[in-house]
C-alpha cells in the first residue's frame, strides 16, 4: 500500500502522518509526505520537483521555504522510526499539487487533516480536503479530531446497484482489529424498497463474512443525519462511502452527501470512486 498524506505541519496533519505510518506498517507499505509551498502559477519545477532558474522571477523565498520544510519533514520522518517513508517538497496550490500527484502515481489511499468549512466558506470556496476528495483519483481519509478511533467503522451505501467494498476499507479493518458495519439510510427520497435493500446488505454480508447484527437499515430526513446520528449511537469512527465527485457549482445544484460529510461531521470520513 502506498500513502500520500499532504502535510502542513499542523496537528490534524500530524495525526494523519501517525495514521497513515502505522496503517503502513500493518501493510508493509510506504507513505509519501508531501508539503505544498504556496507559490504562483509561473513558478516553474522539474519531473524531481526542484526549481527551475528564470530570469524573470526571485526564488530565493520560495526555495528558503522549501529547504525549511525539508528539515522539518526530515525530522518527522526519524521521529517514527519507520523505514519505508520519503517525501516530497513542492511549489503550488495544494488542491491542484495534490491531484495532480494522484494522477501522476498510483496511491492506494490519500490521507488529510481537515477543520471542513461552514456557512458561506463552504458554499463558495468549501474546503481543500473536500476538493481534493471530489478530485482525486486515489482515496481519501479526512480525519478530522485528535480524539478519534477507528474501533468501528461503518460502510455506508445505498446498496441500489452492486456492492464492492474497495480492499483499502478491509485493511483498515484488519490493521486496526475494527468491526465493519453495513449502513443504509432509508429516506422519502430512496429508490429501493427495505426488503430489497436488506437482501442486497446480506449478500453483501456474505461476500466479506460480515455478521448480520452489523447490518443496519435506519430511517431519517436525509442521509447525512442519518449517518451522523448512526455514528453517534454507535460510537464510530470512520465512515467510508463512494462519492461521486461533484465540485462547484454542480454540487451546490444536485447535492454532494460525501463533500457534506467532508465538511461538517467530527469523525474520519473514507470517500473512495468505484
């Protein structure tokens, strides 16, 4: 498994980096930080991500930054004492660096520290983490609260077309001995009656030897309050669901359960494309 964690150096990013080396370690696999220097558009770097020299332009404080930002990941990268760590230093937009970087390599997984955004920030800019989510081609785990455990995890769906849990959902599980639920949010607005949906949950269920006392079939207004109240209930704390990756505009119009959930709740949220 190969990680990606954007990092800058706040304490949720630290908590992602933590996630991501023991999630690692459980999969003999390698995380990539990466730190994002804000810099312009004509800022111009190599396939190595080293600076190329114009005549135009001073990148004397660009290329200060970036050697300060080296050190400093250097040094997070000692403190875990795991080997199969690298990183990675570069000028840009965080969101536009980071999904270009999934494009570019094949991460298994993306993993993000995020405060979400609220009232007029989210419906006209949102949060980076929402973006790259939205965006990228690889998963992505926000999480969210220093005070969060991945002891029960929930795999919410609305089981109206064939069900495929992606295998970084079962590593989670398996790295962190958690117990995996199937939720189903059942709304005025769903398309698939509860004797259908309950058939689809078992096979399912069947498929990835899951207990049937973890399948949940829960009514609500909508399906992110009923996925909010299902977590506080049942003291999750993770939530992975598909997303469709509606961004700007076209979210604000149709609606984006997964960038919502990005935004407003406190546990970590695993938004994956099928």
């Amino acid at each position: 498994m190969h990680i990606l964690v954007p990092s800058d150096f706040s304490n949720l990013s630290n908590l992602a980096f933590q996630s991501a080396v023991k999630l690692a370690e459980c999969s003999n696999g390698t995380v990539t930080l990466l730190h994002v220097i804000a810099a312009g558009g004509d800022v111009l770097v190599d396939i190595s991500g080293n600076l190329i020299e114009t005549a135009e332009m001073d990148l004397s404080m660009v290329r200060s930054d970036m050697d300060i930002a080296r050190a400093r990941i250097d040094s997070m990268i000692r403190s875990t004492g795991y080997a199969n760590v690298d990183f990675k230093v570069l000028p840009g937009q965080i969101e536009e660096v980071v999904t270009h970087e999934t494009t570019l390599s094949n991460y298994d997984l993306v993993i993000m520290g995020t405060h979400g955004a609220y009232g007029l920030k989210e419906l006209f800019i949102g949060s980076h983490t929402e973006h790259i989510a939205m965006k990228s081609r690889s998963p992505v785990l926000a999480i969210k609260s220093a005070d969060h455990s991945f002891a029960n995890i929930v795999f919410a769906s609305s089981f109206s077309e064939p069900v495929l849990i992606p295998h970084v959902v079962l590593q989670f599980q398996k790295c962190f001995n958690a117990t995996l639920h199937l939720l189903n949010v059942e709304t005025k607005d769903s398309t698939i009656n509860k004797q259908e949906v309950s058939h689809k949950m078992n096979k399912v269920a069947s498929n990835y030897h899951i207990p049937v006392d973890r399948l949940h079939i829960v009514p609500a207004f909508d399906v992110e309050t009923g996925i909010e109240n299902f977590c506080t209930e049942q003291n999750v704390g993770l939530v992975a669901m598909e997303t469709k990756g509606r961004t700007g505009i076209n979210r604000w119009i149709n609606g984006s359960i997964s960038a919502g959930l990005v935004n407003h709740t406190p546990y970590a949220l695993l938004t994956f494309k099928q």
